[in-house]
C-alpha cells in the first residue's frame, strides 16, 4: 500500500486578507524504496477548466487499491485566483482579469545557463548530472520566488510554486479543457510513443521552443540539455515526459467521466511503472496526431451568431461547413445565412463557447496535415 | 400571400457614437382586411439568449408560404447593448453590465390611470374601449420617451420602443432561454387553456402583478382593466396574451431545433387564427404547471464544483439528489463529495451554467406542486 | 477605558472552498453599566466603496483614548465577496456579479408583523416594548439564517448576518462612497437634527419607505412601530437612528481624510452622548439637503466622451453646462462638442466614474429643491 | 491653409451584425507641394485611455490656423471594440476582453526580410530605397489583410488597418495614456533629442527589439534596415521617428488640458518643420529619462487596501515610503498598517487605477538609473 499525505500551500491574498490556499496530496510506495518515477499532475490552472479536479479526485480513489512504485504529488485547484473568479455566470477563463497575461504563460526557464551547466558537468555520471541539473532547476525558481525587491506579478508567484513541485518529478501531467472540446493532448516530439498510451483521439507535436507553460517549463530544459550534451558528444538520456492534457469542454464536472480519464492516466502510468501489478491496458482506438504548427485557429471573418456543425474528430473535406453564421439583420435585403469552409481537409477538435461571435473571434481549432498516430 | 417589409430602428448609441439598431420585420395578409389579430414577437431581450432569433429566421422563413390573418411583428436582436456585450468568451446574460439592472425589468406600468379610465369610458362600446385603451399605453410610453429632462437609462430607453410596439399588438411573444434549461413557458393564469397548443412541456402560471417584465407590461394592462370593469359590473373580455417562451439554453444557436420551436409558435398562432388554412396541430406530450409562487430556486449552502445529477422534466423524488457537489480541499480529511436534495417531490426544470458555485448560487429551478396541464 | 475584542465571521464560501471571513470589532465601557446606546458602524458593503475601512481604522485608533458609554461594533470589509471581485483592474462596484442584484438590496424588513405585535403589547411598559421588539427583530433573521431548506442567495447570506449585529444597535452607520462624489448623508427624515453634528455638505432626508437597504432595514420597522401605537393613541420614542454615510468617491484609500472623517462621526456620536467627555463639536459649514424625492439622476441623451464641468456643492444655475461631451465622429460634418444643461437650479453631488458613457449611462446626481439645514 | 478631408474606415463587425468604424482626418498643405513629411498620429487604441482623442479635437481646431508643410492623419477612436466595452463602470482598459490579449500587441513586423532587402537594393539611391521599403511595409501588410484563409484576430484586423496607415508616415505619434499617471514618453533611443521638444517631463528610452507595440512596428523596421546598410558599409539616415505619447491618467476627459497637450506636439512639429510660420518653443522644464531595462513595476508583496503616498515625477530616497497597505483583518491582533519601500532612490511614473490590490498586482512603475535629458 502506498502512504498518503497532504499539505496546504498559500497561492495567494487578496484585497481583504483572505489567504488562498491549494492542497497537495502526496503518495509513496512503502516500504520506501528508491526505485520508480517522481509523478506531478495538477489541474485547474485556467479558472474554467475544473474536470481535472475530477479526475485527481478519482485518481486518488482508484489509487487507494493500487501498488505504487515511485511517487506521485497531486494538485487540484492550482490556481485559485483564477478557479474563484467569476465573471457573470461563468468563471473567467484564461487570463489574469487585471493584466490579461495568460495564467499558462507564466512559468520560468532561461536556456542561457544550460551550455555552462554542461561545460561544468562534462565529467559526471549520468545520475551526478541529473540530481544536479534537478537542482538547479529548483533553485533558480527558489531564487525567484524569495529575491525580488520589486515582487513577482499574481500569476508568477503562483506559477512559480507550482512549477518548483514539478521539478522534482520525472513526469508532468496538467491537466486543462477546451472551451467546448473533444480530448487532445499535447506532446513533446520526442514522447509520441507514450502518446498511444492515454485514450485520447488527437495529440499535437510540439517542438523544443519555450512559450511559457508548464509542460514546456519542465521538459524543454531537458531536451536542451540532452541537445547541447549530444553536441559535445555525449549521449544521454533524462526520460522526462511533460504532456498537457485537454480533458474535454471547461465549465463541466463530470465525475463519471473523470474515471474514465482517472483510468486512462494511470494506464500510461503503468506504462512508465509507476504502477506495478496492474493490467491496464490502452483503448484499442483511432489516434490521430499534427504537428504543433499545423493545429491552427480558424477565426471568424465576420460577426453573428454561430451554428457550429463540424463534428470532433471525424475529418471534414474541403468545402464543407464548419458554420452556419446566422445574419438576421440581413434578412430580406442580404443573405441572413453564411456557411463557411476551409479549401483543404481537416480534423476539427474545438470550438469557441459562444454563439455571439465578433469579426475576429476563434471559431474552430482544426488538425491539418494530420496523420495516425 | 403576405406582405413583407422592414425596418430599422436605432436603440442605443455607445462611447465612440457608434449606433446600435434593431431590425423589425412586418408581415401583414394581403388584400388588408380588418379581421384578425396582430401578433409581437422579440427575441434576445438578454445577451446570451440568442436562439430566439434563430426562431424568428424560421418563423419568417415559414410563414412565406402560410396565410396570415393579421399581422405579426418580428424583431430579433431586440436588445443590442446587450447582445454585443461579451465578458469573457461567453455574453453577459442578463444585466445592464454598468448598473445590474435586469433588462427585462424596465418596462412601463402605472395601474394608476385605469380606475380613471374605467370612469370615463363606462358608456363606450367593447371596441371603443379597447381602442382607447391601447391608444392610452401607447401614449403613455411616448410620453416617457420624448418627455425627460433628465433622461432615460439605456435599458429603459430599449424597453420602451419594444413596449410602444409590443402595446400595438393583441398576442406578444418574448422569446428567453434559461441558462441550461428544458423548454419552459411563462403563461398568465387566465391564458392556460393556450399553453396547450406550444409544444413546451412546463408551464408556470403567473398571476396578475407587475414585476418589469415585457410579459406583465402587456397582459397585466388588460388584465386589470377587465377587473376594474367587472367591479363596475360590466364583463368585458379583452382576449390579450402575452407570454414569455423559453426555449431551452442559453449561448446556443441550433437551427434545426429553431424550426421545431417555430412549428410550435405557429400551432399556437393557428389555434388564435392568426394563420389561417394549416393543418398545425399541437404535439401530443405530457404537459406540467405550477404556480409562480411554487417555482423555487435551490442555492447552494456551500462553494464547490458541481455536477448536476437531477434530469429536466423527470419528477425528481424527496431525498433524490440534484447535484453532488466536490470540494477537494476536503480530500483526506473531510468529505470531498456532498449530495443535495429537497425533502418533497420536486421536477427540475433548469440549472446554473457554470460548474462552480459560491455558497449561495442558485443551482437549480424547480415546480413544486406541480400537476398536469 | 474601554474594553476591546475582535472576533471573526464566516461570511461566504467560493468554489475552491475558500472561506471569506469579516473581523468584527466590539468597544464597551468599562467597568460595565448599562448607560448608553449601542452603535453598529460598517463599511465596504459595494466593492469598490473602500474608503469606509480607513475611517473604521481611523475609528478605533482614536477611540483607544477617548471614553465610551455604550457600545461600539464595528465591522470593515462587510462583503468580503464584493471587496475581492476584481473586474478589470478595478473593483465591481455594486452588485453581485452573478445575478446583478444590488448588495445593499438584500436586506430584511417584513412590515406585516407591526401592527400584531402592538397589538399583543400595547399594555407593556416603554422599555418591555423596546426590548421584545428587537428580540423580534433579531429573530426574524436568525430564523430566515437558519431555516432555509432552498437555502439563500451570496447576498442574503451576507446581509443578514450583517444585520442581526445591527439589530442590536440603537444607532447604524452604513459606510458608503459615490463614484467620484462629494460627501453626501442619506437622512430619515425624522433625524434630520443629527445630520448637522456631521461634517457632511449634503443630505438626503429619505422616508418611511423600504428598498432593501442596511439604513432602511434598521430605522423602518421602528418608525413604522412608533406610527402604529400613536395610530393606538399611544405617544412612544424609539430613538433609533439609521444613516448611510457617503464618504467621497469609490476606488480610494486616504488614511489622512478617513480620520477627518472619523472625527465627522465622533462627533455624532458625542451628540449622541456615546462618547462622554469629548470637546468635539461639528464644523461650521453650509450644509444642504432635500427629499429623496428630488434627489435626480441625470442620464445622457447620447453616446460619447465626457468631460464633467459641473463643480459639486455649488449651485449650478439653470442652462450652465454640467457636462461637455465629445463626438469625433461628428467633427468635420456635424458637432462635436455637445454642452448639457438643465432647465433648473440644480446642486451637483456627485457622477460617473468613467469618461466614457452609452447612450443612458447616468451622468450626475444632482439635488433639486434643496435648502439649507 | 490646409486641405481638410475625412473617411471611414470599417474596423470591426459585432455578434448583432453592427459595424465599427473609425473616423480618419487627412490635412494637406495646398497647394499640394512635395516638401514636407508625413504624420500619422492615433488614439484610443486602448479602451479606457480616452484623453488622446480629446487631444486629436484641439490639434484639428489648432490646425485651422496654422501652416502645414506635408501631411497629417489623425485617428480617434482607433479601436472601437476596446473603447466601446463598458466592464461595469469603467472602460475594459488594456486588452481584448475575449483572449485577454494586449491591443498593442498585435501589430507586424517581420525582421527577416530586411537582409534580403538590402542586398536587393545595394545600388539604389537613398530616395529609391525610402520609397521602396515603404512600399514594402505596406505592402506586407495588405497581404496579411487580404490573403488569410484562417483569418484574422480581432486585435490583427485593427491593428494591421492602422499599421497600413502608419506605414506611408515619417513620424508616427500613438496616444496613450497610465492609469492614474504623470505624462510621459516613449522615445526610440535613437530620437532622444526630440523628447526635448515634447513638454513631457518623463522619457523613457527604447532599444531595436520589436513587442508588438505601434511604435516599435513602425520605428524597428527603418531602424534595422539603416543597420543593416550600414555593416554593408553604406550609411543612410531615414529619420523616421515613432513615439508613444502617454498622456496622463486613463478615464479622463479634458479639453482644457488636451489644449495644452496638442500645442506640446505641435511643438514637435514645428521642430521637425511639419509646421511653418510658427513660433511654438518647447516649455522649459526638468525633463528626466531612464532605459527601458531600468522601468520597473513594483508588485504589491501582498493583497490589502492602498493608500498611494508617492508623488509623481519627484526623486523618491531609498526607504520612502512608496504607499501605506491598510490590512484590517490584522487590527488588534497584528499589523494593520504596512509601509511598502525600495533600497534605493527611484522616480514614481504612474500607479494602479485601484485601491484594491492583490498580492502580485502592480503597484507603482518607477525609472530607476534615471537623469535629466
């Protein structure tokens, strides 16, 4: 059995005083010993995206009759500045609502320092490299969060405490939604294999480029530094995965579903023995994948009320709809409806939460240049 | 056939000057006759109720080939302001964004003027009563339009021009939708016999007081009026009604589920004779009501993140849950999962929008001594 | 020397299980007789109306040496909901952000009970009566808290737990701001006496009419109490006295002008014989008032820029601008500058917050038919 | 005198179907003769900084009388969504509402072009290459506008319209304004000696890196093709000059002060001869200045009330206070009051619009390593 603990971590204050607080939850094989993978999942960083909390609720559930090898720390609630907030009905989404910086765009990495990490680490073993390189990585968010005169902004001081528990683990799972949304997963190139181990029918490809969020903060520093070894001649590798993963539509809780995720998560986690003695098995399913630069926002080239018809996941020719766009101050002297359509097939996997749409509003997020995975 | 024509009006005018307009749409039987009622329909009154325009395309689109005896007024978006307002992805539902006012709470109604009324026009015929009385309500909102110093507020200044045209009208149909929600009908006690012929499986029967609604503001008139009159010993049936149609959630443009909504409007308008020559009858289905007073809004004793478990329509049973509510702060050392319920039968008929609620959010919606209609 | 103690108020719950709590402070006299009013002063019940907890500070920095005779409770932050609720980068004013119900609406006062409860007291002495009274009205709110199985809405919850501490006070103090405002006192009219022991330049002599408001809610079941038994032939003095104090504008804390303004209110309470042993006595100023009744907001006939002239607590005479607005898309072929004005004296006391209005945004608030005190 | 005309541009499309347009004012020197540069100045780009526009009306008043050589385009209201959308009381100040993106950042600028350039056009005269790489610029962006089969953002599709324009200009003036701020400028650290021409008594100098601001998409471009001529060893000057005019604090109107803040500009422009026959002198006064590295924000360490005590544009010793934090939660039992400062000497710009602050919201931006221009 493995052995449960929780902490409490302060995120946050407001006008008032009020503290706002995240809980984490720690499981550990027992007897310790020292062999298995470091886990991080955390939910809930976008204030609308809420199923993840669901799903570590679960997590912990099925994980209470489960052999653990390794370690896993789990985070619901990762930022409740922005899960508290809201904004009418619903709850704010995406950014902070003072500044408007995108709460997933504010972790931490600077490439400068890795040559020089390496130049000092050529000599070391393969584990020297990695417990050091850990710490580096913990300390320079450490130096962060505790020097600074002039302070951090919200979102970094949240980011930050959040991302120097992901440093630690070997695995980084975080979870989000889309606005309205069929399950995807982005992946770093190099961790397609895995891919095939959640039940998730789209997975995007990206790249060795930082833009802020988590999975990146906490991969991309590996993959520079596997590269700049590689340069000097040494093969090394870490085995870091970082993948975030899209649940399905924000503003649901499903707790039915969030099993079936719980399940699909722990599959992978069998995958990379963090969990031994289970059968766990992926779904025999379609899996279809894009390259980062190929997942691409299609938005509305004019204002009115939107019939979204393209389905998820089933590829959509050239030609035919994704909208109808509903004009009713046309009616009568113009044309009330609009379809519109791309001149090349793709793989719808998103579309906006509103039907009121501006002229410039994202309308769908489509795979192009898809392929099986 | 009938004649179509179209107009435009101006009902708002923002910060840079920009004009905010409203089209109406006018279809009369064509040689005019006098027989048969004029009928006012509108749509969007609240930002995020949009599918209601959607019923008005279909309707219009209908009613080319349908004869028409009378006249109806179609006017979508009939709230601008509102309708453009977005706040976040999603559209402020319900509010004046800058005063928290319901627009759908500024229309006119001073029941002073009608026992004044009764008392000048005891002698006159039904009909010249009737005409002098519509005349009366619309002058007064004329008045209050063109006669103020110190001006109107912005929603006030829309209702308004909905009303002066809602006032020419015998039927008046305002097209809402809940935030998630079955289709429900706002209905005055004295009109129930009609809600048979909308194919709306929830009726709430609304007495005879003025809240601010565009439905109160056209029936209550009338209603009261024949009061005044029966106190004075004269029965005079004026036949007016309004209701308020909802047609299910809102933030969702469908037009296929529009053109049953329109069938239905349509059947109501063939039962009033207003088409005449159609074979629309209404849809066999078990219809329920209740009392305004017996429609209840569930809040929530505590914060969380919900998942909505009580299906719309379905007697839900005393005990039964509505929603079971995950607090993960609570994870290890509390309860995590809360079930609520009510301790008598109940049938649901919408809930919240978001899945996370403050202590005191309403939940859900639901008739209580319901009986069939 | 007074006694102190501070205590805390569980007041809300947010969707990650946050608790939002309010610090109440009590001042006594010491050792303990029964001498003196009881006074309930708190603040910051609209967000953005912050002012007030500087003056609350202010409040008990002075009294820690002067001697009260009484009691005083006094609670900053009263909607800790509101407070927090950033908007942009400012704080929502005024209502609730789900429902767009104003906070300072969700009072209790039910007028129903009065004339049973004379009836049932009309042979008790003057102090029996005080005292069942407010144990009726405490009870009132303590069941409405209590028993609830459809439970309360965010606002409710709040106001009536503010209220049953305010139940219990002979003297109620509601700390409020206007936009960008002068100071301002809203009045009953029977209190006017007391208004001139404030260094206020305006006030509003308001009737026995509730609205939903903290003042109304404490001074209405009184008054309306006392009318009642002199309906009984029965002449009896309550001495209740309920005012909304508006300190200035919203979206400010100035310590240095909060502890004038505290100074403002110790002077009351002087007059009021709460504080004993004080020279404090009330600026010699002019100071206007008139009924509620003639209390106007002036909304703007169009859209545009605003540049508000009208200086506040100077008379502006008939047809002297109050406002310039800017419409650039008017310049070069149409006006550009509109001058606004009144037909009458006015007395601007306030106005929006913002240069930029829709067409109905409410520009001043402004006193006709005023006098002096 | 000048020739006047004016056009509107289209500039974006709302869910009801309402367009947006933006009025744009041409003034030539007639008759027509070549000499002379060309002028683009724009305001309101974000919605709450409205002063711009006012300044645009006395620069066009102020016009009428003056000498123009060349040719100047004025664009009020240059983002009509923005300053068109109310968030309660006040104008949604900084960023797209939908996707929390900055308005003034999504102008283009593409560097990559630019070697290629210049190795095109080696042999061209200075005038053939100015006319070129304009044409180039435009060019550029008409093909973002009009070839984007996925569309364009709302903020692209505005930004790119008024870029297009900016692009025929030689000195482009972009109106802003701080929250609650002193004025002050942003200057290309190429055209400090300009900054003297501006009575603006904050400078703050930028370096050649592109963030998607205007002023840097139109000054970076020139600036890096001179530099890349000048390692091909052929030095050329353009003397294109780009600045961002903040104007004061956001959400004011006032034609008196826009009057003096359009004879500062045209102080700038007689300077640079745009106007003739003049005899404007620059006002003298302490103008200070620091490197964009060396503005700093200061984030607020934690949530509390603010009261602001540093004044604008005076030398603040290390250890002064820069504001006082009122924490009411923490009285009696803890530290109500808080003095928030630096180590060392800075010079306070501009504060947050809010007494309300989170921890981590930006209190104060300041220059540090500041000195007199």
């Amino acid at each position: 059995m493995s052995q449960f603990s929780k902490e409490i971590l302060h995120m946050g204050e407001m006008a008032s005083g009020a503290k706002l607080t995240v809980p984490v939850y720690h499981l550990k094989n027992t007897p310790e010993n020292k062999k298995g993978l470091n886990v991080y999942i955390q939910a809930n960083m976008h204030g609308a995206e809420v199923q993840g909390n669901a799903v570590i609720f679960q997590l912990l559930e099925l994980l209470k009759s489960l052999d653990i090898q390794g370690e896993i720390t789990l985070v619901p609630y990762a930022n409740p500045v922005a899960c508290n907030h809201k904004n009418g009905e619903y709850t704010l989404g995406r950014f902070d609502p003072i500044t408007g910086v995108n709460w997933n765009r504010m972790y931490y990495y600077n490439a400068e320092c890795i040559p020089i990490f390496v130049q000092e680490n050529l000599t070391k073993t393969d584990e020297e490299i990695e417990r050091a390189f850990k710490q580096l990585l913990q300390q320079t968010i450490t130096d962060k969060l505790e020097h600074n005169q002039y302070g951090l902004t919200t979102g970094q001081r949240i980011a930050y405490q959040l991302q120097k528990m992901a440093h630690q683990a070997d695995i980084v799972l975080d979870l989000h939604t889309g606005p309205i949304s069929s399950k995807h997963l982005y992946c770093p190139e190099y961790a397609k294999e895995s891919a095939r181990y959640f039940n998730i029918e789209h997975t995007i490809l990206i790249p060795n480029a930082f833009d802020g969020a988590m999975d990146e903060a906490t991969f991309c520093p590996w993959w520079t530094l596997q590269n700049e070894f590689a340069q000097q001649g040494r093969d090394i590798q870490f085995n870091k995965e970082s993948f975030t993963v899209e649940l399905g539509s924000q503003e649901q809780i499903d707790l039915t579903l969030a099993k079936e995720d719980a399940c699909s998560i722990l599959t992978y986690l069998s995958y990379k023995k963090v969990l031994v003695n289970t059968h766990l098995a992926p779904v025999n399913m379609k899996r279809y994948a894009c390259y980062l630069k190929d997942y691409k926002a299609f938005y509305s080239p004019m204002g009115g009320m939107v019939d979204y018809l393209a389905e998820f996941g089933k590829p959509l020719a050239a030609g035919e709809p994704l909208v109808k766009i509903l004009r009713m101050d046309n009616y009568g002297d113009g044309d009330a409806i609009h379809y519109l359509s791309l001149d090349h097939t793709v793989l719808p996997v998103l579309h906006f939460a509103s039907a009121s749409v501006n002229q410039g509003t994202e309308l769908y997020k489509v795979f192009t240049n898809f392929f099986e995975l």
